[in-house]
C-alpha cells in the first residue's frame, strides 16, 4: 500500500507528465451480459413502478401462457469491442497526451481482447463472476496468454456454474503461475446482490484470508462513490494489496480513473503492481460528477437508438434479451412486437429530457453536489 499512490487530474496535472502511458482497465462491450434479475428487489419500494411491472408481468402471462422470470434477463451495452477500445484510447491520448493500454473486461467473456488482438496489441482480459458463500466476487483478469485464453476461460467458467473451494484456490494459483496476468478483485465493497453490508463484509473478511495472497490488487471503481473507494483504501491498507484504477465503463462515458505508468507494454505495468507493488492511480474529471447524474447518463447511453449500427444492435430493446425455459432467446423488441408497455415510454420520455444541455445543469443542482475527493 505504501506504493499506491493517488492523483487528481483537476488538481496536480503536472504530475501527468512524470508518465508516459495512461492505463484503462475494466471496461465493457456489447459482449457482457448485464444481468436484470434485480429488477423485482430494487424496484419493490417504488409504488407506481413496482407496480406497473406486475401489471405487465399479468397481462404477459394471461395472453401467451409464459411467466417472466428477470433471472433469465439481461441487457448488453451499446459499444462494441472497437467503438470501446477507441473510446478509451482517445481519452489518454487526447486528454492526457500519453501512449495508452487497454484492456477490456467483459463479463465472462474474453472475446472482446481475441478479436482486436488480431489487429492491435491489446491484453486478453475477463471480468470473472467468482460465487462464493452467500455472494459472488469479480475479478479483473487481465492479459491472459492468448494461445492458451479460450481453454482458461473455459476452466474459469466451470468454476462459475459448479464452484467449489478446492477448485478455486487451483485456479488461482494457476492464473498465478502466468507471469504476466494480473488478478484484481472489482469493487470489493459493493454488495451487489444485496445480502447485506455486514455479511458481505464477513464474506469478504474470508475471501481474502483464504485468497488473498493470489490476488494481486484491489480495485478503485470508477463508478462507485468515494466514500466506498475511501474505504477500499483502508481495506488495501490492512490486508497489503496495491490499489489499482477501475473505470467499470458501460456507457459512452470514458472510465472515470485510470492509471498511470512508465511501462511500455501491459506485462510492464502487471510486473509493476504484481511484483514492486507500485501503482499510480489518476481520478479524472468526470469522477467528479455527481454520480447520481453519471448513473443518468449511461443509463441514456444504453437505452437510446443507435440508427448508425447493425440491425439488431440499432435499438435498445434489441440488445435486451430473454432466454425461455426451452433455451430460445429473444429480444425484448420481438417479445414486445415494437409496442413498449407505457412505464417504458413514460421512462425513456424522462431520461431523454434529463439528457438535455438546458436541464443538465438543474439536474446537477438537484442531485447534489461534486464528489468531493480527499486524498
């Protein structure tokens, strides 16, 4: 922890010159599935939408015979692997002027690196879903040898259908053996299948002692408050590990914080974290933000039409999913036959307005506000 080290771009800018690559880790593409089983328990206090969401769940039921379970939901985000990677990339090297590295981490997936490392010297990289007790983990795995990336995913992924403790401590002692991987556990501190802040800190307490020593950093995420990423500080602080920068981008927003390094390559900057214990991480404008507002933002991102794209990826409904209990899956716009239920309509009316220049700043002022980062 000694060597981590934490810099505000709005603040101390000639400290950016000390470096000549900006980092960009944890980031995805329209090939994570984002789960929407949390539908029902985020919105039970809300009347009118819980509400709503019964009404069209009935109405479902009673004119094709099928029950909507959100468990079997998920939605994509609208870049793809390119639009990403070019997201990002221009953000470092327009905004900061230095070289930049990338790694892309879709959920379960490691396709987004296998594709564009066909083309580009980009990291091989996963956000692994990790069940453990009553929760799950993710973590970062970043710049996977690509020879070998298809059949550690596919290893990794039987962890996460059938977990088991042995099998986890081999399969990260596995990943440790590769020299130039580098394991970060993501927003340790967000309990997000909502157990609870004291079981999941619990949890947490166990997965690091028993795991602990095979990961290599934890995360500062980009989209989580700072009173969170304040306390994840103090958690690196007991338990060792480095820090390292997160962005968590699923919008058009480039990642919120990145990090910086003198590396010329990704198996650098993993040697650095991994074996000096070194990092330098840069929390960038947008952090800044209220997050509520950042929330808004990129939930416009993902719901708005893209009529440049493919079909199938032009409208938002097209890049939500449903898969039946017979394993066909559809698109939301198939299911609905191009007629949204009224919440939707009424909802998506609301986040195209909270979009608008001329209500952007009242938002602003209404939300709270800028975080107030305290380094």
């Amino acid at each position: 922890m000694k060597k981590t080290h934490l810099h505000l771009s709005w603040r101390d800018r000639s400290r950016i010159g000390c470096f000549r690559t900006g980092v960009s880790l944890h980031s995805h593409t329209h090939l994570s599935r984002e789960s929407l089983a949390f539908i029902p328990k985020y919105t039970a206090g809300v009347p009118l939408l819980s509400q709503a969401i019964r009404q069209q769940t009935r109405r479902y039921l009673a004119s094709t015979g099928r029950t909507l379970d959100f468990a079997r939901a998920w939605w994509t985000p609208p870049l793809s692997p390119r639009e990403a990677f070019d997201l990002e990339k221009r953000q470092i090297e327009d905004q900061l002027g230095r070289n930049a590295l990338v790694s892309l981490t879709d959920h379960d997936n490691l396709e987004a690196g296998c594709a564009l490392a066909v083309v580009e010297p980009v990291p091989v990289s996963v956000e692994w879903t990790v069940p453990f007790g009553p929760t799950f983990f993710h973590l970062g795995v970043h710049h996977l040898p690509p020879q070998r990336a298809r059949s550690i995913m596919a290893d990794l992924a039987g962890y996460t259908s059938a977990p088991s403790p042995h099998a986890l401590d081999d399969l990260l002692a596995a990943l440790n053996q590769l020299d130039d991987t580098l394991v970060v556990l993501n927003h340790p501190l967000w309990d997000e299948p909502r157990i609870g802040e004291i079981e999941h800190s619990q949890t947490l307490s166990v997965f690091l002692e028993r795991h602990g020593r095979r990961i290599h950093a934890l995360e500062l995420n980009g989209l989580r408050s700072w009173k969170e990423n304040a306390a994840v500080t103090r958690l690196a602080a007991h338990s060792g590990h480095p820090l390292v920068s997160g962005g968590d981008r699923h919008g058009s927003e480039p990642n919120a914080i990145l990090n910086l390094t003198n590396a010329a390559s990704f198996a650098e900057f993993a040697s650095e974290i991994r074996n000096d214990r070194m990092s330098d991480v840069l929390f960038m404008p947008q952090y800044r933000e209220p997050l509520r507002l950042r929330f808004i933002e990129t939930m416009w991102d993902i719901v708005r039409d893209y009529p440049e794209r493919p079909v199938g990826r032009k409208r938002w409904s097209d890049r939500v999913f449903y898969q039946w209990e017979d394993g066909a899956v559809q698109p939301l716009s198939a299911i609905w036959r191009g007629v949204e239920p009224w919440p939707v309509r009424y909802f998506l009316v609301g986040l195209r307005l909270a979009k608008s220049h001329s209500l952007r700043g009242l938002l602003r002022i209404a939300l709270g506000d800028a975080q107030e980062v305290s380094l």
